[in-house]
C-alpha cells in the first residue's frame, strides 16, 4: 500500500514547467499581457516580445511559457 502511495505522488506534476505546453493565439496573448494587436507586432520587430511559431500559412500561435516568461520580465523589470 506504501508503495502506490509514493508512485502516485512522484507522477503528480510538481511544477508549471511540468504542465503540457499550451499554444495561445492573439487574442488570449493580448487578453494575458494587456497590450493590443499593433503593439504586440511592434514589440516583436523590436526583439522585445517573443515571435509566435507558424502552425499553417496564415496560423500562428504563441508558447504558453514564452508569454508567461515574458510577464515575468516585465513584472521584475517594473518593480
């Protein structure tokens, strides 16, 4: 019985780095960063935002992580 105990507890995900990768499309980013669609694309031709991945000829999406780290920067860079 001790034994299921500790295998369902080390197959729990302990971490956000442990969760499935989720891709997000431009209006859940611009919904997460509170920035609009021109100056997300702004801030791109910038280098200071992270550039979606290409899921098809006129489809693209961003990395959950990716937004999520960039959050993060602007969170500590703004304090």
């Amino acid at each position: 019985m001790q034994d299921r105990t500790e295998e369902s507890v080390s197959a729990t995900p302990t971490s956000s780095s442990d969760r499935p990768t989720r891709m997000l499309r431009l209006p859940e980013v611009m919904h997460r960063v509170g920035i609009r669609r021109s100056t997300i694309y702004k801030r791109m031709s910038e280098g200071s935002f992270p550039t979606p991945k290409h899921l098809g000829p006129r489809c693209v999406a961003w990395l959950e992580t990716d937004i999520d780290e960039w959050i993060d920067g602007v969170s500590i860079r703004g304090t």
